[in-house]
C-alpha cells in the first residue's frame, strides 16, 4: 500500500513529442484507457505550443496587435485536435467553451504585458504554464469518453511547493510529500485516472514557478517520489536510451538497463530521452525509471536503477552535445590568485547565465556556456573593474563529446582507448574533462569532427 488504502500505483509522464497531433494523441488516449486505470499521468503540451506562448510574449512587447493572432493559433491548434478526438457536437462544443475561457485568462495576460512592455520571470513563468494545463483538459475528456473515471489536479491544487525560483524552480519535497499524501488519500481511487500538467509548482508564497525548459520530467519525478510510487515510466516516441544517437551511428543499439548516475549524465550531453534533473527526486526514493515507448508498449525499453549490474561492457553510451561553446580567461598564475576565479563566475551567473563546467589551470580558466549565451558571458567580464586578466576569448565553433558508463574511471585503460580511438580518426582533442564524475568522461572536439569522432569510439566500444 501506498497511503491509507489506495493501491500501488504508477507516474507516467507524457511528452510533446507524444502529443504531436491527434492521431498521435489518440494513440496515447487508447493506450491510457488501457492500461493507466489507477494511475497518474503528468503531461507535457502539445507538441509546439509551449514556442508558441514564449513567442506570444515577445510579439506582445512589440505590438498589442500581435496578440489576436497568438491566440488565434493556439485556439486553432487545440480546436482542431479537439475535432479530430470528439464526434459528440456537444462534447465538442462543451470541450472547446472550456478551452476558450483558459485562453482568454491567457490572452489577459499578454494584454497586461503589452500594457507595461515588461514581461518579469513571474509573467513569463505564469504564461508558459497554458499550454500543459490545455493538453490535460483535453487528454482528460477524451479518455472519460471512454468510458473511464479521470480528473485534474493542477500543481497548485495538489501542493507541489517550490523554492521560489522562477524559470528555474526546485521542489521542496518534504511539504510537497505532505500535500500529495493529504490530496491522494481524499481524492485517489484504485480505478480512477489523475492527469496533472507538468512542468511548475507554486512557491510557499502561492506564486506559480516553472522547472525550466523540459521540466516535466522532473515534475513528474517529483510526484513518484511525493506518492512513492511503485515506478515512473516516461512515455517517448523512441524504444529508449542508445549506446548512440541513430542520426550518428543507424545500426547502435538500445541499453536495456542503466543507473541513475548514466541516465543523468547521458541527459546532460544530448541523449533527449530525459531531463538531466529527473533522476534527484526518485533517487532518494529508490524509485525505478522506466522509458517507454508508445509506438510499441510492450517492448522492453530502458529501466533507470540503482543497481549498478556488472558486465563486460562498461562503457553504455557515446553521446553529445552542441549546445556548447567555451570562454577563455587567461592571465598570469590564475590558480594562484585568490578571488579571480569567484569574481569571473559570478560576473558570468550574475546575469541569468548557466556555466556548464569550469576548468583551470595556472594561465587560464575556461568557462562552458550554452552558445546561445557566449556573446553575454563574454562581454561580462570584459566589465569586470578592475581588469583581473590578460586577455578573454571565445569558441562557439566546438562539441562536447562523452563516453558514458558506471565506474569508468575504476577501469584501466578505458581512457587509452577512447583518445586512441579518436587520435586514429585523426580528430584533435580541444580540451579534456575527467575525475569530476564516476561514470563519465568529457572532452571537447571542433564541431567539423563530431561525425568523425562518434563513429570511432562507437566502433571502439560496441563494434
């Protein structure tokens, strides 16, 4: 038993890339109908429409004008969906006079946007919300149709309590824990299906906090670890975590099982099966993740523990990212001067900007940022005053590759190979990340050898 007297259940999290249509959304529907009786359902939007809303914010500080025409898109969006899932007329019309009042709350806000041209991360965390709150509405009628007992519970109604944070926000569990516990036992049932809209909770001042970009995954590991949960499965259009990413390598394989420490470091470097911060809350727990795939539900897909399964193969994946570029600051004896390095990140993440990793030595100290936000972190600290170095550069033009595997570093001779491998491929190493994980090892190449570099420690390792 889980609390009081309700059964065992699940957390399922649905994704966008689930919910790309209606023919996609009804795959999903039948799928829930069939199997999820009992169980919760945290959703993403539909596939697009959270762009949308950030959008809509940006064209109503341009123009009032713009705001028609955002709303206009997101009604015809969900309308047509809404056709193509209903036959009833008065389903239909019922489902769409609901979706039409959740549009114009919305609407208001872009209008009060326009009216002060200033969008605060309050607002913008307030807005992005819609679009998860529209998909539960409707994933919800269309499953009742069905036949089957459904509800909605929004964050702010189960008590999902974050730090505060906004556009990046963290879950407190142990209130959190309290209002799931309090809100299951009054309102679960064992045949009942709960959808809930991923993606934010409210603040202990009641404020709405959004867990950043793809951060249903992590509210729906909150929840599984709030309602202790026998399983979170993530339902994907994919069969799981790959030893790579099949644009690179068509012929890698799936990995059946991996641990918590793999899962979230293959997240971090590109694999977009899962959110890197989904695993924190379930860990505690020890709550299994499962990833599944709708196209084919009984597949064996991969399973996230925390047992670490002792195999010949250590190395689990090769995986990547682009979204990286590097900041150089060099000057005389870094490692020696006290405060430098301090006085750079903070510059650096004083202005909203996440530092991926540092890396120093006696002459330089190496920041990764996002590309999008290189040009920023560049012009930061060539605002530092006093100057406290020689010189700031930067590359936007690199790739951060990684082997990925529990215990790497405790293996003699993974290293020797994987720069082997790449040496051969006759691909130069930029920079070299190693020791800061257990089961990872990072290093950078220049974006024009990424192919290159893939192929060969794949053959290495798998091939």
């Amino acid at each position: 038993m889980i609390y009081g007297s309700l059964p065992p259940m699940k957390v399922v999290k649905i994704g966008g890339g689930c919910l790309k249509d209606g023919k996609a959304a009804r795959t999903i529907i039948q799928l829930i109908a069939s199997r999820g009786q009992g169980d919760i359902f945290v959703v993403s939007a539909f596939y697009g429409v959270t762009n949308i809303l950030l959008s809509g914010i940006e064209s109503s500080l341009e123009s009032e004008e713009s705001i028609g025409k955002t709303i206009t898109q997101l009604k015809t969006l969900h309308h047509e969906i809404i056709h193509f899932l209903f036959s009833d007329p008065a389903r239909i019309h019922e489902l769409k006079e609901k979706m039409d009042r959740v549009l114009h709350k919305l609407e208001r806000y872009y209008y009060g946007i326009s009216f002060t041209r200033e969008a605060t991360p309050r607002m913008r965390d307030m807005v992005a919300t819609f679009g998860e709150r529209m998909s539960a509405l409707v994933l919800s009628g269309a499953v009742e149709l069905l036949g089957v007992d459904t509800g909605i519970a929004l964050p702010e109604e189960l008590g999902i309590i974050t730090d505060g944070k906004f556009m990046d926000a963290t879950a407190l569990m142990n209130p959190t824990g309290e209002n799931l516990k309090a809100f299951m036992e009054r309102e679960m049932t064992g045949s009942k299906v709960l959808f809930v809209p991923g993606f934010y909770g409210i603040s202990e001042t009641g404020e709405i906090t959004t867990f950043g970009r793809g951060g249903s995954d992590y509210s729906a590991a909150v929840v599984a670890a709030g309602v202790r949960a026998e399983v979170l499965e993530i339902w994907k259009d994919t069969p799981g975590f790959m030893t790579a990413d099949p644009d690179n390598i068509p012929h890698c394989r799936l990995i059946p099982r991996l641990t918590y420490e793999e899962a979230a470091e293959l997240a971090y470097t590109g694999a977009g099966i899962l959110h890197p911060r989904t695993v924190e809350p379930v860990r505690a727990s020890r709550i299994d993740i499962a990833i599944k795939n709708t196209y084919d539900p009984d597949a064996r897909g991969s399973l996230i523990t925390g047992d670490a399964i002792e195999t010949d193969r250590v190395i689990k994946s090769v995986s990547y990212t682009k979204d990286i570029s590097i900041l150089k600051i060099h000057a005389s004896g870094v490692g020696a001067r006290q405060g430098i390095l301090s006085l750079i990140t903070e510059a650096v993440s004083g202005q909203g900007i996440n530092i991926k990793s540092v890396i120093t030595s006696q002459t330089c100290i190496s920041l990764l940022v996002s590309r999008k936000d290189i040009g920023r972190a560049h012009e930061c600290v060539g605002n530092i005053r006093p100057i406290p170095f020689r010189e700031a550069s930067f590359r936007a033009d690199v790739a951060l590759v990684s082997i990925v595997g529990e215990g790497l570093h405790l293996n003699r001779g993974i290293a020797a190979k994987c720069f082997t491998a790449v040496s051969r491929a006759n691909v130069n190493v930029e920079m070299i990340s190693s020791g800061t994980s257990d089961a990872a090892l990072y290093f950078l190449v220049q974006e024009s050898s990424l192919d290159d570099t893939i192929q060969a420690l794949h053959a290495t390792f798998f091939d």
